[in-house]
C-alpha cells in the first residue's frame, strides 16, 4: 500500500482545506515545486496533485506548476485531478509527463466520457469519487448528486479505470480517521483497486486501513496529517512496506 502525499493548488500556494470548503483553506507553502521535492525526499513514491481552482472553474488553472513537477521528478509518478473534463486536457497533462488524470465531476455527469477516455488514453485514467454521505459529490464538491458512489464503481468496472480515488467528504481534512468500512465497501463492489483519501491522521489510522488492504486497496493520499505532523510519511510508507514484505513470506 502506497502512501500518497496531496499537494492541492490554490492561487498557486499548497493549501489544505477542510472539507472541500475554498473559505477555510491553510496555506502550508508558496512553493509547491519545493513541497514536491520535501516528499519525494521523506520517501514517496507518488505524488497525488489537485487543482482546487481549476475544479470549480472546469479547466486547469495550474498547468505550469503541475509540469514543473513533473519536470523535475521526472521518475516520480504523479496523478492530477481537479477541472478535468476534455480529452485535450488529459492529452496535455501526459504530454507535460503526468503519469494519470483524474476524472471526478465529469464522471458523474457524462460516464461515458470515462469509457470514451479510457480507450483513447489506456492505464492512464483515474476516476475520482467523493462522496458524502455515500453519495457523489461534483464541481469540487459544491454538490451533491443522487449518484450512490458504489453503483457508480460498478458502472465503470469493465471500461479500464486504473483505480478509484474514493473520498469521504465528511472526513476530509477533519483528521477524524479515514472511513474503513466504505472504503473496503466501495474497493469490494467495484472491483476495480481503490486509493483511500480522507482523514488518515495518524499511524493508528493507517493499521486500520492497512487491515482491509487484501480487499482491493492499493494506497492512500494524505494531506493535513503529514503537513501539520501527526503522520509521518517516512514512517507510515516503511510499515506498509513491512507488512508488503511479510505478507510475501
């Protein structure tokens, strides 16, 4: 199991928000290429980037920081999420050396898009589903749908999605504990593998999560935790790679 560092844009800054709510974010850096270069450091392998303004504008607003990224981890996977809603768009964002794309509103609204995007662009797209309450949430999480999250894995399970990135809005950035139980849920129905997001605070949070692993869950992203402390990305990536190891033997 991965553990994935968040590095969300706003205003060109690395902030954090609690519960998707733009009003209540917290600036951590100005230098998000930096912040980059900081968990690249403490041991990660992967990088989970959103563009928050370009989420509620339906386009990205961040480009030129998401290829410098790239650019200067070259060798780092790196997933993006936040505006996208076009096949130029996901063109570009492989052509800037982003390894995946995250499709979050727009595959609610137009599933088929993700089945369209997942022919022309295979291994490369992510759908992104945040829920709250159990139903999915759209244009950066400002509503909420009548779309149960798990009917929605289970219509994109045959189109190719590489994983899920699964959100639970309630505990997003609360550091209140990650949701077990939908995670497992949702990774179980969809069959397709699962990246946990949302309120990982502390070790104890991620032995938790770590338990259901076997059911399809294959990382999780973290934000506030590692940012204010309380999470040790080093830590945390070495005791999931212990237990890769054990589980081997």
């Amino acid at each position: 199991m991965l553990i994935i560092p968040a590095i969300d844009l706003k205003d060109g800054k690395c902030v954090r928000l609690r519960q998707g709510r733009m009003e209540e974010s917290t600036v951590f850096s100005d230098d998000p290429v930096e912040v980059a270069a900081r968990w690249v450091a403490a041991g990660a392998r992967r990088l989970h980037l959103v563009d928050l303004n370009g989420a509620f504008a339906g386009e990205p607003l961040h480009a030129e920081i998401v290829t410098a990224i790239a650019r200067r981890f070259p060798d780092l996977p790196i997933q993006i999420g936040g505006g996208i809603r076009s096949a130029d768009t996901i063109e570009a964002y492989l052509k800037a050396g982003v390894q995946w794309v995250i499709i979050g509103t727009k595959a609610v609204k137009e599933p088929e898009f993700v089945t369209d995007m997942c022919k022309q662009f295979p291994g490369h797209i992510i759908v992104g589903l945040d829920a709250k309450d159990g139903l999915v949430a759209t244009d950066g999480w400002a509503e909420v749908s009548t779309v149960k999250a798990v009917d929605l894995a289970e219509r994109f399970a045959s189109d190719g999605v590489d994983s899920i990135v699964y959100t639970d809005i309630n505990r997003d950035g609360m550091m209140q504990g990650v949701n077990v139980e939908a995670t497992a849920a949702l990774a179980e129905a969809g069959g397709i593998p699962v990246i946990a997001s949302g309120g990982v605070t502390n070790m104890d949070d991620l032995k938790r999560l770590a338990e259901v692993a076997d059911k399809g869950i294959i990382g999780t992203i973290t934000g506030r935790a590692i940012y204010e402390g309380t999470l040790d990305m080093e830590e945390a990536q070495a005791y999931c790679d212990r237990l890769a190891t054990n589980a081997g033997n």
